[in-house]
C-alpha cells in the first residue's frame, strides 16, 4: 500500500507568498525580476568608508557571475543550471530555483566606480563599493 500526502493548502500558500513578495518590493527596487528565473537574496551594509553586498547564489561558479556598473548602476547577472533530472523519482519538491539571475543597484553619487570589487566563496558573491573621499572645505586666504 503507498502512503498519499494530502496537504490542500499548498497552492494557497505558495499564491499567498508570491504575492507578498510582489507587495514587499520597493518601488524603486529595480530587481528585474522580469527577465529573469530568479533573483539571489541580498544584504546590503554602509559604512564609512564602503558598501558592501552579500547575494546568496549557492551552486553557482563565482567566476561565470557577470559584475557590471555602467552610469552608476551595479548588475549581478549569471544562471544556476537546473539539477539532472533523476529517473524513477516517486515524489518531488522544489524550492531551489535555477535558471538565469539578475539583480540591479543604483550607486549613489558617492561610490568610487573605479575600485569597485567582488569575490565569491561559499555561495556568496561580495560586492566592495569604497566611497570616494569627500571633498572638504578649503580656507581661501584674502590678500590685500
């Protein structure tokens, strides 16, 4: 005898969470979702001197992410390949989403374009934006 899982409110829930995901976007949030199957979640921190941006994107080769910044936006573009499809599988569930990826940042005026860097370990890509040093007031001297 096989054992059947009912659960009637899978659909239900997973309609409910893709709609709070649309409604918890910003409307500045330019995540390109769009033209994309997925987008890796991001933390972004600031500090002083730096921002930096952590995006979980596990299973992909950190040298196949594209890392672009044209006109003060920064692009994180790749694809995770989808898993071989095993035979004979009796059940399946998926929450690993895979495909092409796509995420966009707009810098603000303060980023050193120029010396922007980004590494990947563990599954997580690192984006160095270092601040450009702020232009300080100059003490003009007035002669006679």
């Amino acid at each position: 005898m096989s054992l059947i899982h009912y659960t009637p409110w899978t659909l239900h829930r997973d309609l409910v969470n893709d709609f709070s995901r649309f409604l918890d976007r910003s409307p500045g949030d330019d995540s390109s979702g769009a033209t994309a199957d997925w987008a890796p979640p991001v933390d972004i921190e600031e500090y002083p001197d730096r921002f930096v941006i952590y995006a979980d994107v596990p299973g992909v080769d950190p040298a196949s992410i594209d890392v672009t910044l044209d006109e003060g936006v920064l692009t994180l573009s790749g694809n995770r390949q989808a898993a071989d499809e095993p035979v004979n599988i009796e059940r399946r569930r998926r929450e690993r989403a895979a495909g092409r990826f796509h995420r966009r940042f707009t810098l603000p005026d303060t980023a050193d374009a120029e010396a922007v860097t980004a590494s990947g370990r563990l599954g997580v890509l690192e984006v160095h934006i270092p601040k450009r040093p702020q232009a300080q007031p100059r003490r003009i001297t007035v002669t006679q």
